[in-house]
C-alpha cells in the first residue's frame, strides 16, 4: 500500500474506476506506455479524446435532429465513435456505444435516443472522474508501476 | 489530423525487427497518438497519416521509405480496403488492417484485399510487437522462389536483420549493384540492367520496353486471367530475371491498368471483356481479353516502316508500348462494366501510361521519342486530337501522383469543350467497331483501344499514306476542317508527347493556335464524312505497315473514317 498520501488516493480513485467498470485493460495499456520521454502520456491521450470525440457526439446529435433517422449515417458515426472510445479504455462508454449500434442496425429510433443519453451520461461522468484522477496524479508525481485491476 | 513525419531515413541497421519503418494510417487522432507510442516502444521506426490520401503520397514519394503498413478500416477520404489495394500493388508492401469491428464479413475482405492480417481495436503492443513477422515472410517468400538462392536463404537468417532493411534490398551493401538499377539509366538503349541473380535484392531491374514488350507478351499468352510471376518468368525466358523481378512488374502493372481504367471516364462497354480476380489474390479484379492482351504484343512485336524517319517511328513505337499495356488492360480492368474505351478513354490511357512508362523505364528514353518528333510526324497525329486532349485533361490529377512533371498544359477548359463535344459523337463510331473488335487478335485490338497511341499512330500513319494518296483528290476541304485540323495537330502533339516534351518544345504558332483552337466543331468536321474507301482492305494491304507479323488488321475497324478525314486534311492541307 502506497505510503504517500497522494499515492494511496490515487491509488483508490484508480482502483475504483476499474471496479466500477469505467475502465477497462486499455487504460492499463497506456500506462504502460507512459514512461520518461512521455511522462503525461495517459493524460495527453485522454485530453485528445475528449477534444475529438466531442466533434463526434456534436455530429450524432445533429443526425438524430433530423427526422427520419438516417441509420446508416448513425451507425457510421458511432462506429467511429465507438473506436475512439476504445482507444482510452473508457468501458461503459463503448458499452452504450456498441447498444446504441444495436438499434441502429434494427431501426429502432426510440432505442437509439434514449441510448444515446445514456451514452453521454457516462461518458461526462467518466470525463469529470478521470478530469479528478489526473488533477491528484499531477500533484502525487509519477506513480511507480502501472497496477493492472484485479 | 495529424501528420508527422520521423523522416524518411533508412531503418537503422540495429538487430531485427529495430528499426522496422511502420506507416500507421488513421483517422482517429488519439488512436494514431497511442500507436505511434507503441510502435516506438517496440523500437520501430514510425510515421504516421490521419488521411489515406496523404499516406499514399507518402508511400510514393518514397518508394523504399517503408517496410509495413499499418491502416484504419474505416476512414473518410478513402476506404481502407482502398488503400490497402493501392498499396499492395504499387508499392508491394505488407498491409495490417485494423477496425474495432471485428465482424467475419469485415475480415475476410481485409484478408481478400492482400491484407496480410487484421487487428481489433483496441490493440495491444504485444500484437505489434510481431508485425515484424509479416515483413520477414514476404521477404522470405520472395526469395524461396528464386532457385539460387535456396542456399543463400539459411545465409540471409542467420545474418543480422541489418541487411534485409538496408534500403528495401535484401543482401544489401552491393551499392555499385542497386546504383546500377537505379531507374535513371539510359534506356534508349536495349541493354538491361538485371538484378544479380545470386543477390536476393528487391526487384531492381530496369524494364526497358524491350523487356517489357517480352513480359506482356508472356502475360498475353499466359491469359491475364492466369497469369502469375512464375508462369511469366518461365515464358520470358530471360536469364537472370527473377520471379521476383517480374511478381513486382505484374503488380505494378496490375495496378497501373486498375488506376487507369477507374480514373477513365469509360461509358462505352466493352464487349466481350471479362474480368477476374489476379491470382495472386490482389485487390484489383483485372481481367484482359486474350486478344486484348495479344494485340499490344503483337504490335509490340511489330516492326513498322514508315514513310516518316523510321527511328523516330520506332522510338514512338516503343513508347507506345509501355503505353499500350496500360490502354489494353484499362478497359476490361475496371469491373464494373465500362469495359471498352472509346477513344477518349484510350487517350486518357495514353497519357497516363506515358506517365507509367517514364515511371518503368525512366525518363530518358521516353522524352527522347516525343522530343525528336518530327514535324510530318506529328501532323499524322493531329485527327488523334481529340481523345489526347481528353486524356490529357482528365488524366492531370494522376501525374503529380507519379511524380512527374506536369507539363505547362494549355487551357483544360477548352480542351475539355472540345473534349465533351467530340467525345459524345466519336463515342457511336467507336461503339460500333469496337463491338467488331471483339475477337480480334493484335492490331486490330491495338488500334481499337489505342487510337491515340502512338502505336496507333504509326499505324494509321501506314494506312493514311496509301489513303491519302488515293484519297487527294478530295478537296472539300473545309477552311474549319483544316484549321481543325491544325489545332488537333498541336493539341495531338501536346499529348503524343505526353507529359514529357514541354510546351515549349512544339512550335509556337502550333501552340498558338491550339489556343485559338477553341471552339472547333470538331466532332462535327469528324462525322461528316464518309469514306467507304478507307475500308477497302486492299490500301491496308499496301501499306508497309502491315509488314509485322500480326494478322491483317481489318481496317474498317481500325479508324472511323471521319478521323481519316481529318487526319488527311491535317496531312495534305
């Protein structure tokens, strides 16, 4: 068990977002990578995530304005979205993204609507607890190897 | 999108895998961030691409910049199935698609499409860790097939990895060997530079058009539709070419014909053309016509005499046939049915197979030939105007892509007026004889899908003497037929000479008045006339053209004899 503080906090928080199924292996795998010439690596990647995938989520909300859904198009654009969100390990995310391309492919409207809230739900969760995770990772300093989750 | 670029410097001659060159393309900004890490992690050289299109300029700007390519399934500017084609025949490099849709359909097109595997998103370092693998095998797979090399193999493993990267050539450090296939050599002459069979290089023979015209006579005879490096190779018969050497050629060829049959705007289909999958699982369906194949052969093979200055003819001769092979192969490579080419289209191919054959055989020979054009020559040229201006203007977006320099091109818009006009009407002619073509073998084909090759030219150029002559007596000659004429003329010799004599290179009162071409009637001037003359076969007879040994071209399929017409005006005006 860490000794410092900060460590041990963030070695909670840490924990906690992968028991809570907000993370999944990815995010071991970045971790993994972070190393002397990258030492905010992790962050880094999940910065650029939030700032490309937030084109994504503007485009399908525009596409379910229109009426009647373009299923294709929202499928494509989950897809992308769904590859992006694989990228940081980010669980439940692609969870909802993989349900929301369920309804796509069987052309229920409803489901996907009511999908996609959820989906940003989770995904603006996600975003203020790992917001919170780097905020105390900065102030604890470079932790010492990575923990792989249970 | 990201780009970076980690320069385009040789792999460091570390222990294999290090230093292995990787292209990552993708359009997702965060995961081409994370796999660049990794792939550095692993010691490997990386370059990254957020657009298809821009790694494939990559790609061919530097033809040995790469060992592997790593690419997105889904990506907006081009299908990733798209770039793994265009990869894997123009630059002969292992593709690894990747997607985070891991569905069977979705894999077993990447594995169709040459992809020589397929990672899910998200992926872990430990599966780039072996894409190594898929670089060694290739290699290795090339090597098994040269015979000699069988002992040198167990030499090549046990030798450190250094030498299988040092520029893309296998038992690398022979210099005086890679600096002598460099592709700037004189190919004017017929010699040939082939690699060192004992040497496991990478195909660094120099296709001279000699060379060339024996390999796509082999694929003729072989049937495009079977052939294979090994098959050609064999009928080749040419010591110390490598299967190697020619599995490289094919693709390149392969790809050539693909790229410019889908850039062609074909309407016209071509009758009786097939298409099928390459044997050696390729992206691109190409399928040739047996006697579409021959023909270029054929005319390859045949040796022309023209009234005009005989090596002048022979140089455009041998330019055509780089040409022509890309002509032949374009209509029926293109699957979805706009097979045949009217004239436009072959022009178009024309064009653009001058810029594959400055590409295989090296600018030297082929700015020679156009550049040493006579004027009599080119007058013959002038009734081709039209499809060349065609070609021209439509195949522009291709030349940069090869490297070539983009002659200062006159005004496309009134090329392309002209172009549009006289495409609607020649188009009917050429249906109809093309329909005829079918089934015939070597000139007959040859002419059919290059009227605007040189080839073509020549050939016409055999038939008009003898039409002319018989034919001077024709005076209803139009003011505007011959200033038609005159403008086909100069814009003909804009595109006889391809991309390679510069405007400045033709006379100026010709380019002047190509400029003022514009606005011709041209289709007009080709379609009222008639001359039922020009079939009669006895003239083909005559003309000393038909000296090769290729059946007799039917000449009512060779020419619409509007175009005659025009030609003979430019000739005897």
């Amino acid at each position: 068990m860490e000794r410092n503080p900060l460590r041990r906090q963030l070695q909670i928080m840490r924990k906690s977002l992968f028991d809570q199924g907000y993370l999944d292996e990815q995010f071991v795998q970045l971790e993994e990578l972070q190393d002397d010439s990258n030492p905010n690596f992790v962050e880094e990647v999940v910065t650029l995530y939030y700032r490309d995938s937030a084109r994504l989520i503007l485009n399908i909300e525009q596409a379910l304005e229109r009426k009647p859904y373009n299923f294709h198009k929202l499928d494509a654009y989950m897809h992308q979205f769904k590859g992006s969100s694989s990228s940081i390990g980010a669980k439940k995310v692609k969870a909802e993204s993989t349900l929301f391309r369920e309804y796509c492919k069987s052309g229920n409207g409803e489901g996907c609507m009511r999908c996609f809230q959820q989906l940003k739900k989770e995904y603006a969760t996600l975003r203020k607890k790992l917001e919170a995770y780097f905020q105390v990772a900065r102030q604890a300093g470079p932790m010492e190897t990575a923990c792989r989750p249970k | 999108m990201v780009l970076l670029e980690s320069g385009f410097s040789s792999p460091r001659n570390d222990v294999f895998p290090a230093g292995l060159r990787v292209l990552v393309v993708d359009d997702d900004p965060t995961w081409l961030k994370i796999l660049e890490k990794m792939l550095k992690k692993c010691s490997y050289e990386v370059t990254t691409c957020g657009l298809a299109r821009d790694a494939l300029n990559l790609l061919r700007e530097r033809k040995d910049g790469y060992d592997i390519v790593i690419s997105d399934v889904n990506m907006p500017d081009m299908d990733g199935f798209k770039l793994l084609e265009h990869v894997g025949l123009e630059m002969d490099l292992p593709v690894i698609m990747m997607s985070v849709d891991g569905e069977t359909s979705r894999v077993m097109k990447g594995v169709q499409h040459g992809a020589c595997d397929y990672l899910l998103k998200p992926i872990r370092m430990k599966e780039l860790r072996n894409i190594w693998q898929h670089v060694f095998r290739k290699k290795i797979h090339e090597v098994r097939d040269i015979e000699s090399l069988e002992g040198i193999e167990s030499i090549q493993m046990t030798r450190s990895g250094c030498d299988l990267f040092d520029d893309g050539h296998f038992l690398g450090g022979d210099d005086t060997t890679s600096g002598r296939k460099r592709k700037d050599a004189d190919n004017k002459h017929e010699d040939r530079d082939l690699s060192d069979p004992s040497s496991t290089k990478k195909a660094r023979v120099i296709w001279t058009v000699d060379l060339h015209q024996k390999f796509v006579k082999a694929v003729n005879q072989i049937g495009f539709d079977k052939v294979g490096p090994k098959k050609i190779l064999d009928l080749m018969n040419i010591p110390r070419l490598t299967r190697e050497n020619v599995a490289s050629h094919l693709q390149k060829y392969r790809l050539y014909l693909s790229r410019l049959q889908k850039e062609s705007d074909i309407k016209n289909s071509f009758i009786g053309m097939k298409h099928s999958d390459p044997p050696n699982n390729s992206t691109a369906s190409f399928g040739l016509h047996k006697p579409s194949n021959t023909m270029p052969d054929d005319v390859l093979n045949g040796t022309y005499s023209f009234p005009v200055n005989n090596s002048l003819v022979q140089t455009v001769d041998v330019k055509g046939q780089g040409d022509r092979h890309g002509i032949a192969s374009v209509p029926v490579a293109e699957p979805k049915g706009a097979l045949s080419k009217d004239i436009p289209d072959s022009h178009k191919t024309k064009s653009s197979q001058m810029s594959f054959d400055h590409y295989s055989l090296g600018s030297a020979a082929s700015g020679v030939s156009f550049a040493s054009f006579g004027s009599t020559t080119q007058a013959r040229y002038s009734w081709t105007e039209i499809p060349e201006i065609q070609s021209k203007v439509e195949y522009e977006p291709v030349q940069p892509e090869n490297g070539f320099n983009q002659l200062p091109l006159p005004e496309p818009s009134m090329i392309e007026k002209e172009v549009n006009r006289s495409r609607t009407e020649v188009k009917p002619l050429f249906d109809e004889y093309r329909s005829n073509l079918v089934g015939h073998s070597s000139p007959a084909d040859l002419v059919d899908l290059f009227p605007g090759q040189s080839k073509n030219q020549t050939l016409k150029n055999q038939v008009f003497d003898p039409i002319s002559a018989t034919k001077s007596s024709i005076k209803t000659k139009d003011i505007s037929q011959n200033c038609l004429a005159d403008s086909e003329f100069a814009k003909r010799n804009l595109n006889a000479a391809g991309r390679e004599v510069t405007l400045a290179s033709l006379p100026e009162d010709l380019q002047i008045f190509w400029l003022q071409g514009d606005g011709y009637p041209m289709n007009i001037a080709l379609q009222n006339f008639d001359f039922p003359e020009y079939n009669d076969p006895a003239l083909i007879d005559e003309t000393p053209f038909y000296s090769y040994d290729a059946p007799r071209l039917d000449h009512e399929h060779l020419f619409d004899p509007t175009e005659y017409y025009a030609i003979d005006q430019g000739l005897f005006v």
